[in-house]
C-alpha cells in the first residue's frame, strides 16, 4: 500500500475538516452565535444625586393684617418687599360688586408672564435647542406628576410652560417682543383701578416686616414661635387642624427673614440625617429652586415610629412659593461617575460588569457600582477605583474597570469576552 498516498489522503481530509470547522465558527459568529444588531453606548461621566422626597409645612412669624370691613382690595406692595412700620400696604374701597380687585390681579399675572417671556439681545434661531429641551423636561416632569395624580403641582408648572413655549415663538415666528400686549394690559389695569373710588380704609403695617397678600388660615397655627417647645403630639394637632377664617385678613407681614419647613418622617429614615448638619434641600414647586437649610432639630419620642425634622435657613429667593404644605427633596448624596443602562449590566465568574466593544473584540469590563436610578446604575469612575482592586482585575481577567468612553453593549447576543465581531 501507498503510505505517502494514504498520508496525503489524511492530510487532505484533516484540512478539509478544519476549514469546515473555521467556516462554520465564522458562520456562528455573524449569523448563529448571537445577533448580528450589536448596539453600543459610550460611558460617559455624569453627576448624579440620590433624593429622599419628603411633605414639608413652612413655619414663619407671620402677622394678619384686617380690614374692619370687607371690600376691594389694592395692595401696595409686591409679595416679598419689606416694609417699614406704619407703612400703608392695601387701600380697602367700598364693595361695588364688580370684584374690580379680581381682574386686577388676573391681569398682573398676565403681565407678569408676559415680562418673563422676554428674551435679551443676540438670541438666534440655534437657541430653540436650549428652549426645546427646557419645554420637553418640563412637560416629561408635568406628565409624570400627572400619572402619579399630583395635579396641584401640574397647576402651578403650567405658568413656567407658558412662558417658554412664548419665548420658542419670539424666535421661531420672529415675534419681535410682546411690548405692545404689555402696554395694552398696563392701560387696561389702569383703568380698573380708576374705578376704585371711595377709600373707605387703609391698612398700614403695625411693625416692620416682608408683606405678603396670601392668606391661608394657618398663620397662627404654624408659627415659628412654636418651635423651641414643640412636641410631636403638638405638630400632630397641627396637621389635622382647621384653618382660621375669620375677620377680613387682606394679608400678613412676616417678621424676619428665618423660616423653617417641618417634615415628618419613620424613625428609620433618621439614619440618614443629624441634628446641625447642612443639607441641599430642592423645592419642586419653586421651579426646583435648590437651598442649603441647616437641620435645626429632630423631635422624636422612644414610644413612637415617627420623628419631625425641622430645617430652617434665613434665605429668602425672589418668586418662592411659600405653599404651606408642600414636597421638597433633600440631597442624600451626590455622586460623579459613569451611566450605564442596568440591563446591560451582566454576572460573570461572580463579579458585576459589562461587555463593551473594543475594535472588533468583545471585552468584559469590571464595575463598581455606586447606586441605581431610573433604569441606570452609576458606577465609580476607573480612574477612582482602588489600586489594588484595579491591578487584581488586570491579573484576572486582562480587562481591567470600565473607562471613560468605552463602548458599553446594549443589545447583543452571545456575548463573551474576546468573541470577535465583524
């Protein structure tokens, strides 16, 4: 027999094999081994916070200014200017049943919105970026509120919407400005109040303080002056109770610029706060305006599974609402890091990371993840990473803590590390 014949027939036959083989792992990998829809997302460093939302009831010294009488009402004073004592701060006319005070106020609110709908100099159509993306936030956040049935908040962002949907129109439909409906409102109210005649009083301000035309009831039940001896069965007996709607109050002066908001909350959750300690405090329903408030004390009882945390502050912003029940969020933490979708997170050989694409090789890439919000979890930037963690990922797997830009998979299928993609 022909050895050197038979040999070539092996060697032909096990080529033959091989390339069999080669052709079908290459057949695997493009179409077998996983969908070919490989997509990808870049790390990218991002700041996120963790937020404990909590119903807060704002506490000042606040003073009700009455009238003797009932009638219509002209304020003299904005919300928010101090005013020195004696000062006059509303005339009070004799009631003619036209509510003429009514359509006054509509019409500052109008004016108002119009003033801040005002766009400055140099604004170009590239702008309507920034204004689409404020207006697509805004609604995401009033369309959520919704869904969750909070409508009171939906009520008072449809002002902030209005005001942005008519800046967009300043540059989209070229609307020079709104000067005109603003002198046509000015003359309008001018002559309403042209039709308050007959002073029948004026209310001047007792002391001095910051006047505010709002009444709610509640002044005298939430006053800061209760705070020093306050106990839970007293903040209880203030939550439940009534508000006084008595007399002709026209509004109130608050004497000084401290106020404080008190929040209930379980006794669980006082692990995460301390009595003197500062905390970023956000309040959705002042545009999400953001304070540092110093947590003044915590009121709690050993018997009881709920405790009031009392933050105050002496700052006092421009426009705040001063609603007085309302939900704020305090600022647990905050955390820089990267984003990465959590369904692409994976477990491999009992440790936590994604697959990213590096050229045309799949690579497993370690994380450490921070926290989990909203479909995503932050994780620690590479270059924080403890070295010795960082070097015993190198020895175990060669691919080390996910990076800066690396190309997180999103979507694929038989995903490993080294598998190569075409």
């Amino acid at each position: 027999m022909d050895t050197q014949f038979l040999k070539n027939v092996a060697v032909y036959i096990v080529s033959a094999v091989i390339s069999l083989l080669l052709i079908a792992y290459i057949i695997y990998h493009l179409i077998g081994g996983g969908s070919p829809d490989i997509a990808t997302i870049a790390a990218e460093s991002v700041t996120g916070r963790e937020l404990i939302p909590l119903d807060g009831y704002i506490m000042r010294n606040e003073l009700v200014l009455s009238a003797s009488s009932q009638g219509d009402v002209n304020y003299l004073y904005a919300d928010g200017i101090k005013v020195r004592k004696g000062a006059p701060v509303a005339s009070v006319y004799a009631d003619g049943g036209k509510n003429v005070r009514s359509q006054i106020i509509e019409l500052d609110r109008k004016l108002e919105l119009l003033q801040s709908s005002s766009l400055g100099a140099n604004i170009t159509v590239s702008d309507t970026k920034i204004i689409d993306a404020q207006i697509a936030s805004l609604y995401s956040v009033i369309h959520e509120r919704i869904r969750v049935g909070d409508l009171e908040y939906t009520l008072r962002k449809k002002d902030e919407l209005l005001v942005l949907l008519n800046k967009r129109r300043i540059i989209v439909q070229n609307v020079e400005n709104y000067d005109d409906k603003i002198t046509a409102l000015n003359s309008q109210r001018g002559g309403l109040t042209s039709q308050l005649t007959n002073i029948t009083e004026t209310v001047k301000a007792p002391s001095p303080g910051y006047f505010y035309s709002g009444l709610d009831g509640y002044e005298s039940v939430f006053s800061s002056s209760k705070l020093d001896k306050m106990t839970l069965a007293d903040f209880d007996a203030m939550i439940t109770a009534a508000p006084n709607a008595g007399g002709y109050g026209i509004g109130k002066l608050v004497s000084d610029y401290n106020w404080y908001i008190a929040c209930p909350v379980k006794t669980e959750q006082l692990r995460y706060f301390s009595a003197g300690t500062k905390y970023s405090v956000i309040f959705p329903y002042s545009s999400d305006t953001e304070l540092t408030m110093t947590l003044n004390k915590i009121i709690e009882q050993t018997d009881e599974d709920h405790a009031v945390l009392v933050f105050g502050t002496g700052i006092m912003p421009e426009n705040f609402n001063y609603l007085r029940k309302q939900t704020i969020e305090i600022i647990r933490d905050s955390y820089t890091g990267y984003r990465v979708p959590v369904e692409s997170v994976r477990i491999v050989d009992g440790r936590q990371g994604v697959y990213t694409l590096n050229g045309n090789f799949v690579r497993f890439k370690l994380i450490e993840p921070l926290f989990e919000s909203e479909g995503y979890f932050y994780v620690k930037e590479y270059e924080h990473i403890n070295e010795d963690k960082r070097a015993a990922a190198f020895e175990n797997n060669g691919a080390g803590y996910l990076a800066l830009n690396d190309l997180v998979i999103t979507k694929g299928k038989g995903l490993y590390d080294g598998r190569v993609v075409e």
